[in-house]
C-alpha cells in the first residue's frame, strides 16, 4: 500500500518568529505529547529544532516496549523544519512543521505527516485506526498550542523558578509548560551523580540543599508528597505521607529564609482534604479544616509553608482538588474500567467530587505567580463540583458507555479502610473563590469538556 498523508492546521494569534520560536524552546515536545500517549523522550542529542538534531523516544504499543528515534532533515528559520523517523514502529515517517504568516500578528501552522505501516497488505486494515489516533493527537497538539500562544506565551516577565517534586504527575508536566511560556526551571532531584544541566541535588531528609551558588529564584514551588492513594494507611504510612510533605517543605523555608535576595512568591502544595467529610457545603478558603487524617496532614503541610510569609515572601497553600489527566492519580486508574464499561458509582453517588483538568492546574499556577494580590490558601479546583454519581455518569458518557455497577460502601471500607472512607467516600464542594474573585479564567469550566480534551476523546 502507498504512504499515507495526514494534515492538521490551525490558525494562531501571534507572529510566526514567535510560533516557530516557541517550538525550538526546551520543553515543547513534552507540552505537545498528550498525556494518554504511551511515549516519553529519552534522549536528546543536539538543541532546538537545527538539522541534524536526533531525539529518541520509548514507546509502548499493545504493551510491548520499543525505541523510536527521529532526525531532524530540514529546517529553514520561521518558515519549515521537517523530521523523520530512523527506527521505530513505522515503514516510512516523515512529519513536516510548517509556519505561515497570516498578516503581521496572525499565523498558520501546518502539521503535515506522511507514514506506511510494516508488513505491506497485512497492514491495511490498521490505516484507519492510525488516521484517527493522529486526529485524536493533533487535534490535543494544535489546542494546546493556540491556548499557550494566546493566553501565556509572553505574557508575564521571564521568571527563574526553583521546582520541587518535578518528577510527579503535576511537576512533569509544569516544567515543560513553564518552559515553553519563556522561564527559566531549575528541577530538584535526589539522584547523585552526573546531574543534568537543569537539576540540583537535594536530600531533605537529612538537611542537605545548597543554593548558595545557584541563586537567586523569582518563585519557588514546592510539589513534595508520596501519593496518598497507594496502599491502606497503616501507621508507617501515615508516618510517611507526613514527612514527606513537612520535611522538604521547612527545609525549603529555611534556605529561602537564607536568601539575601529572597524569592518573590512561594507556592506550596496543600490538598482540598484539608476541608474533610463537608457534604452539600460550599467551601472557599475561609472554611475551616476538618477533622480527619488528611485534613490534620493538610494543616501540617500549610503550617510548614508559613514562615517563608514571615521572612516576606509571598505565600500561597495550593489546595488542589482531584486532577484530571490519563497521566496519573484517580483518572488514570479510573480510564480503563470506564473504557470498558465497568466503571462504577461508589456508594450512594451522592459526595461531591471537586475536579480540575490539567489545563487549568497549569493556567492557575502561572497566573498566580504573576498576580501579587494572591496569598494564603487557594483553592485550585474548576468551579463547578458534581457529585460521584454525576462524574461516573459523565466519565462513561465520553467513552459512550453507562455505568451499571456500584460498589458498596462497606466494600470501600474493607479494600481500603480509612483511606477510603476519605478519598473515595467523602464529601467536598470546593469553589476556587480566591483565584474567580482574582479575575481567573478556566478553560475547562464544565467537567465534560475537561474529560474530552484531556482524554482525547
């Protein structure tokens, strides 16, 4: 069968220089990769998007793991740059990027791929199921791209910004996104060794941060804490959950307290477990904490986070709602039994759930950077919770299922104890009333579009 041609294009907002600049900017092919795509970059030989530039790729397909590399093979400034594949799934790929200027302050981006599959007849079948993942993906790609162009890229002065956790679900994809909007991320991690450009050892178990010589930062964020989710909370995990918040969150405090030229804004994470079992209330920041295990490790957790106010930076407790992204935490557990139409309501359905999509999660952390009126605890979540019953009806509705199955509450109880009484069985209506009375505004709005871009569906 001969190659194949698919085009993707989209008009754009902003100057050419810029959209063919952005593309060149470290981190733009992790922003552009959706989080459903079983790929992830692991190496880099050359910078920026020049010919000759080699990248390699792992990927996993029908769970058998392979290597796919690509060379870039042409590149003409603001107009074209083209790369091809080398090794990996396909007979033939060559995936061309092409800019077109539409006026001064308008462009045209065209995404234009040519592929084969292997095997030649056997394969032909398969074209149709090709063409419409590389819809899904373009589709993801080009809307990711026009938002960041329009609403971020330039918006905000270039900042130097200190991450902790940025290897988690959130941090993985805020380093690409901040990066790409023009800032400068310096990542902390806890492997010895050769460390890459951007990465600095810490321990924060045993005290050791030197930032003596690396300062200073504009903003520091901090994304610690082993995942709440994973196995039932016997005493040595709840031990843990709490270190791994409280210790790297006052060793953070203290170095920055060191700075003579201290930060400008430190954003801590929190969780909206801080308001634990509320039923039908409406919670803003001004409620108080409850009174479960996660409501005392949230307070722990902002409490570390407050004397970096005391030394005069600007504070904020990020108390993050339940985040949507087929790259971790509760929607990547929950896709597949959806997908095949054995997704579950949990009990009587009727706790709400308070969601926000990837999208947004980055949207509010930059716009928080960049607003100084914003301080203390901040709700990040959409603006409009639903109940367990809603979100499990929506979930399956965008898979085109139903859901006929509910799982008992003393089921919950018994597979996970008291980590399910408050995770899956608790209720929290939280409205991000800081961040709407700041002028905020969500691209995902509705839970509905959120699950179909953020699933590709």
């Amino acid at each position: 069968m001969r190659h194949m041609v698919y085009i993707k294009k989209t008009k754009i907002i902003t100057s050419v220089e810029t959209l063919f600049s952005w593309h060149a900017a470290n981190g733009a092919i992790s922003r552009l990769t959706p989080p459903w795509a079983p790929l992830k970059m692991i190496s880099r030989k050359g910078a920026g998007i020049q010919k000759g530039v080699k990248v390699t790729f792992r990927l996993t397909l029908f769970k058998i793991p392979m290597i796919w590399e690509a060379e870039h093979i042409e590149y003409q400034e603001n107009k074209v740059f083209k790369d091809r594949q080398i090794r990996g799934p396909f007979s033939k790929w060559e995936h061309t990027h092409k800019f077109m200027a539409d006026g001064k302050e308008n462009s045209i981006m065209e995404d234009r791929v040519e592929f084969e599959l292997p095997f030649g007849f056997l394969s032909r079948p398969f074209y149709g199921f090709v063409r419409k993942e590389l819809e899904r993906i373009f589709n993801y790609r080009h809307r990711v791209l026009k938002y960041d162009l329009e609403h971020h890229v330039n918006k905000i002065k270039k900042q130097r910004i200190l991450i902790s956790g940025a290897s988690g679900t959130i941090g993985s994809a805020l380093v690409p996104f901040l990066r790409t909007c023009g800032h400068e991320v310096v990542r902390l991690v806890r492997k010895e060794g050769m460390l890459l450009e951007d990465e600095l050892f810490w321990d924060p178990y045993n005290g050791i941060l030197d930032l003596e010589n690396e300062g200073p930062f504009d903003a520091v964020i901090n994304l610690n804490g082993v995942d709440i989710s994973r196995g039932r909370w016997t005493q040595s995990q709840k031990k843990r959950i709490i270190d791994s918040r409280i210790i790297p969150t006052r060793l953070l405090v203290k170095k920055m307290a060191d700075f003579d030229q201290k930060p400008t804004v430190f954003i801590s994470a929190s969780a909206i477990g801080f308001y634990g079992e509320r039923e039908n209330s409406v919670l803003t920041e001004a409620n108080d904490m409850g009174d479960s295990f996660i409501s005392k490790v949230c307070r722990q957790w902002e409490d570390a986070s407050m004397d970096a106010q005391k030394s005069g930076i600007r504070t904020i407790q990020l108390r993050t709602g339940i985040v949507l992204t087929p790259a971790g935490g509760a929607l990547k557990r929950m896709e597949l039994p959806f997908k095949t139409g054995c997704g579950v309501k949990i009990s009587h359905g009727r706790q709400y759930m308070s969601w926000i999509s990837m999208d947004d999660v980055l949207s509010g952390i930059l716009y928080i950077l960049s607003h100084r009126k914003i301080q203390g605890p901040v709700n990040l979540t959409a603006p409009n919770p639903v109940t367990n019953k809603e979100f499990s009806k929506t979930l399956a509705r965008v898979f085109s299922k139903k859901v006929f199955f509910t799982l008992p509450k003393f089921v919950a109880l018994a597979l996970w104890g008291e980590l399910g009484k408050e995770t899956l069985l608790a209720s929290a209506r939280v409205k991000p009333g800081k961040l709407l009375d700041n002028g905020f505004l969500f691209q995902h709005e509705t839970l509905f579009s959120a699950l179909k871009d953020m699933l590709g569906r």
